[in-house]
C-alpha cells in the first residue's frame, strides 16, 4: 500500500479512536510490515498537524488526536470534582462544546431538538461578567449588595448568596439577607451586585438551607412556611398523565387512587398557593381543586377576577 494511503487510513483511525498506539497489534491490522515504519508515519502526522500530538511511554509510544470534546471527555474521565470545568465554559463561552457535539448533532439533528441550555439565558457580556461575580460570591461567602427591579426597585444590602439554579426556563440566586430573609431573585432582574462594606461572611453556616435545597419544588417554594397538602382530581382525558408511575409534576407529588370513572386523584404539597396554582390553571378544566377549601376558593377569585375584567 502507498505511503499517502496509509497515512490517510492512520489520520482517519486517530480522528475516530482518539489515540493510536505503535505497537505490533495495529501494525498487523494495517498491513505494516514492521512497527518501525507505522511509528514513522505517525511521526510524519504528528510533525505537521498541530491537533496531533506524540506521548513517550515506557511501553511505547502513543499517539492522540486532541480537540476540545477530546479534552473534556479525558477531564470528565479522571475527575470527579467538575465544577471549575464548569466555570471554564461559561467564561470561554459555552459555544466551546460545539466540538463535542458537531458530529452527534449531524447524525441526529432529525430526530433531537434541544430548545434552549443554561447558559444560552445569558445573552449579553454583562449578564455573563456578573453572573461570574455571583459565582465568586458564592464560592468566598461574601456578603453583597444585589440592586434588583421586579415591580419596583431595592437593594438587598448584606445579601449572602447561597446557590445558582437554572428552573422555570431561568436562572435564580439564591438569597438570605437580614430584612427578607430567604428568597429567590431571577438573575434577570438583577441590575448590579457588589461587595457590602464588611463582606466577609466565611463563617456564616450555611447548613440549615440543604433540606430546603433538596426538597424545594420551583421559585415560589417558600422556606420559612409550613408544608400544606392540596388533593387534587384529574379527569378521565388527562388521567394518564397522573397515574402511579408517571412521572411527577412536583417532587411532592403522591398518587392516591384511580377512580371508578377513570379520574385520578393525587396530592401535592406547598407552601403558598403561587407554589402549585399555575400548574393548576395550565390544565383547567381537567384539574380540580378537592381540597383544602381555601385553595379552591382562592383560584375560583382569580378566575372570576379574569372573566369580569
């Protein structure tokens, strides 16, 4: 076989096996006569593709195909500590993946469509320098001062930040600060965050927000409320989706019995009607509100407050 051959057959082995190794196993599999001669065509790949490097090993040399998907496969590989590779995306941009992905995508863009990612929530440069202030923040225990506009403008002064969630389609940060306590901000509607006066807050324990973290359903979870339970029917027509083993809506949700007319009641628990009543209304009229009275009572105001307008 031609030399240009080989070394084609080599470059295409390197692309989809990421390391090759010199040895008398792939000689014997391309033909060569002796690992001399692969080891030099090799070389010859090394010396004028700069993605292609050359690794000496007692056992023998290897040789790697490197690209930026083969890198954070090797770094996913052999850490189990992922969250500076994280941080080296976002601050690269998370378009540094593309690589990972162009050749999965070609193959399956006809059967996969991804609608949004993290990150893409982060459209300008401002969002993304102070979405990595946040980030610092959170991993010093400083204390901040967040400018926030929701319906109006406030500070939070002294806010410790605690945890960034992507929920809802959004990113949230996670707040305790002496005059609101604990809250979510959409990172959105945050205008400016800097370091309070006396910002450190390196020994402030944290701790007693991991139940919450853990158990916690969306953004209008309250932390500080006791857990109600709303008992909640399903129509026959969306039944299905409530049955034992589907999945659940809500982390708290609990099947209850499947009817004799097919409905399906279930529970749920929450802390403020915020927390489930837009998941009820997006189902109307197939979910009825059992009980408790109060609940119901409250999105029967809503819907009549709608209907009069």
């Amino acid at each position: 076989m031609a030399k240009v051959a080989q070394v084609a057959i080599l470059m295409e082995l390197l692309y989809k096996r990421k390391k090759l190794k010199a040895d008398d196993v792939l000689a014997q599999e391309l033909g060569y006569d002796c690992t001399r001669t692969l080891s030099r065509h090799l070389d010859s790949i090394v010396e004028y593709y700069d993605n292609m490097i050359k690794v000496k090993k007692s056992s023998g040399n290897s040789y790697e195909f490197i690209s930026a998907s083969y890198i954070f496969e090797q770094i996913i590989s052999n850490t189990d500590d992922l969250n500076w590779l994280l941080e080296m995306v976002h601050d690269w941009d998370s378009s540094i993946l593309g690589q990972m992905y162009d050749k999965s995508q070609d193959n399956e863009k006809n059967i996969f469509l991804h609608k949004n990612s993290p990150f893409e929530e982060l459209k300008s440069d401002e969002e993304k320098v102070m979405f990595r202030h946040i980030q610092i923040a959170i991993l010093d225990k400083r204390y901040q001062d967040i400018s926030y506009v929701y319906d109006t403008p406030r500070v939070h002064e002294k806010a410790l930040c605690l945890k960034l969630i992507f929920m809802e389609q959004n990113w949230y940060l996670a707040i305790v600060d002496q005059e609101s306590g604990f809250r979510f901000l959409r990172v959105s509607f945050i205008i400016k965050t800097e370091p309070s006066k006396k910002s450190d807050a390196s020994n402030v324990d944290i701790s007693e927000y991991d139940e919450f973290f853990r158990t916690f359903q969306n953004p209008f979870s309250l932390y500080d409320k006791p857990k109600e339970i709303a008992h909640i029917v399903a129509s026959p027509k969306i039944a299905k989706y409530f049955e034992e083993g589907m999945k659940s809506f809500f982390d708290s949700q609990q099947f209850i019995e499947k009817r004799e007319d097919n409905s399906v009641e279930f529970s749920v628990e929450y802390t403020q009607p915020m927390e489930i009543l837009p998941f009820v209304k997006r189902w109307l009229p197939d979910l009825e509100i059992v009980s408790p009275q109060a609940l119901k009572d409250g999105l029967r105001v809503e819907l009549e407050n709608y209907l009069n307008r």
